[in-house]
C-alpha cells in the first residue's frame, strides 16, 4: 500500500503501541508549546506546593489530596486541566495518535505535570490501569509524557518493560494480582510477569529525550519514573486519555483538598 507521509508517523506508532506497548516521537511539540506547558506547571505547582505546606502526605492517590499526589517519595503529580494550560488539547500534535488507535470519539481523562526532585529515588514498576478480559484487547487508554526541558538518563526519564502490556493480564495469569500492579509495589517487576513460564523476561527501554518529545504508551504497560540523579527537577507534562466507555478510576483516589482547613 502506498503511504503518505502523513500517514506513516501514524503507521508506526500504532504499530510500536501494538508490539512494544510505546512509542517516542522526538521533538513532537514546537519550543512555544513546550514553554507554555512547563510555565503553566511551574505556577501551578508553587500555588499547590505552598498550600500543601508541612501538611501530612503519604505515597499515592489514596494517602494524596485532589490537587497533589506523591507518586513516590519526591515524585509530585499535579492535575492541570487542558483550560489550566491554555491550549485545545485536541489540537494538540499528539491527538490525531490518540484517535488513531482509541477512535474519533476518545476523550481526556487526565493530564497535568509529573515532577521529581534531585535525589528522588526510582519508583516500582507499575501498570495504570488493568486489563479489562481474559483475551488481549486494544488499548483502552493511552499517555502522551512530554518533555518540558532536556532529559538525559541522569534525570530518570520514563522506564519500560517492552512489550509488557500482553504480559500484565491479571485475568489471564491468576498468579498476577491486579492492586499489586497498579499501586507501588516492591515486588512488581518484569521478571515476576515471566515468573513460571518459558517466555522471556521483557526488556527494559529508557532513552533520553529532548525538550518537546513524547512518549506515548498504552496505559497497561509495565513502567516507571527513573532516579533523578541530576541536580536539577525533572518536569514531564501529561495528557491521559480513554476509550469513550472506558472509566479509569485509580489515578485520584483522594477526596481531600489542600484548600480545606
Ligand atoms: O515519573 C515518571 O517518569 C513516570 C511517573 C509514573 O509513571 C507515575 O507516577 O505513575
């Protein structure tokens, strides 16, 4: 078949989600959008950060509040609404991927900025969501992480387990358990997903990334944020996104509010 150059990018990023659960496309967002997303991050999260305060905080959605969560210790999310960022997310360049594999009528469930500070240390593996049958089915929701500045690996860009989301089926392999996956376990990790069969141990892929690239991933993938051993925060925005019947429901567990007394 003959392929435009429009349609190739597209071709291939359907087909790395497919195989390898991700896929990177470098410097996907122009200077001006990137700088916007990473202002807009950076007042967000000093209003956030300075409301918070010396106010208790645990690890992870639930020990979290609706404005913040310690995805892990000095690793902060910070919800930011596509209205917050100033920009249509569906004429984003990352959504003609997004309804290239969830449909026209995908929609935004989440999106703000993932911040981890020097020294913060590398998370357990997790999945974001789990699957929904016993068989393999297509992604029913997928992230775009953008780069708001330079990454190298001493900034502990995204990790993952390759190919990992045929792997993570709970429903498929009893021996797997479902909250295990999805919120920060010690013993979750690639080997464990193999554990007791002849299949290979997935590979795990980080690269660098320069400022405005994305990697886009289908949410039941094995990954996780990388130590921060540089001196400076690392700033990866956010845009998550579902099937129109599907219904995420781990990312914000809190109903606490950093604004109440
Ligand atoms: O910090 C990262 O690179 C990934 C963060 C992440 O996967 C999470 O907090 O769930």
């Amino acid at each position: 078949m003959d392929l435009t150059n429009q349609q190739q990018p597209h071709k291939r990023v359907r087909s790395q989600l497919e195989s390898d659960g991700f896929s990177l496309l470098h410097r996907l967002c122009e200077p001006a959008l990137t700088e916007q997303l990473l202002k807009v991050s950076r007042e967000i999260q000093v209003d956030v950060k300075n409301t918070l305060g010396k106010k208790q905080i645990g690890i992870g959605s639930r020990a979290g509040y609706q404005e913040i969560v310690q995805r892990s210790p000095g690793r902060w999310d910070i919800p930011i609404t596509p209205e917050q960022f100033a920009i249509v997310h569906q004429q984003m360049p990352w959504w003609t991927f997004i309804t290239d594999i969830l449909g026209q009528d995908a929609e935004h469930a989440f999106s703000g900025v993932v911040s981890s500070e020097p020294v913060s240390p590398e998370q357990h593996w997790h999945i974001d969501s789990p699957h929904e049958a016993t068989e393999h089915l297509p992604a029913h929701a997928i992230n775009v992480l953008i780069a708001l500045t330079d990454l190298p690996l001493a900034m502990g860009p995204t990790e993952f387990a390759c190919g990992s989301h045929l792997l993570t089926n709970h429903l498929a392999n009893p021996t797997l358990v479902s909250d295990q996956l999805v919120y920060q376990h010690a013993e979750t990790s690639p080997v464990l997903l193999v554990n007791g069969t002849c299949k290979a141990t997935p590979e795990y892929c980080s690269s660098t990334m320069s400022e405005g690239s994305c990697l886009i991933f289908d949410d039941r993938i094995l990954h996780r944020g990388m130590a921060n051993r540089s001196g400076s925060t690392r700033r990866i925005a956010y845009f998550s996104y579902r099937r129109k019947d599907y219904l995420p429901y781990t990312h914000f567990e809190s109903p606490r509010s950093v604004f109440d007394a």
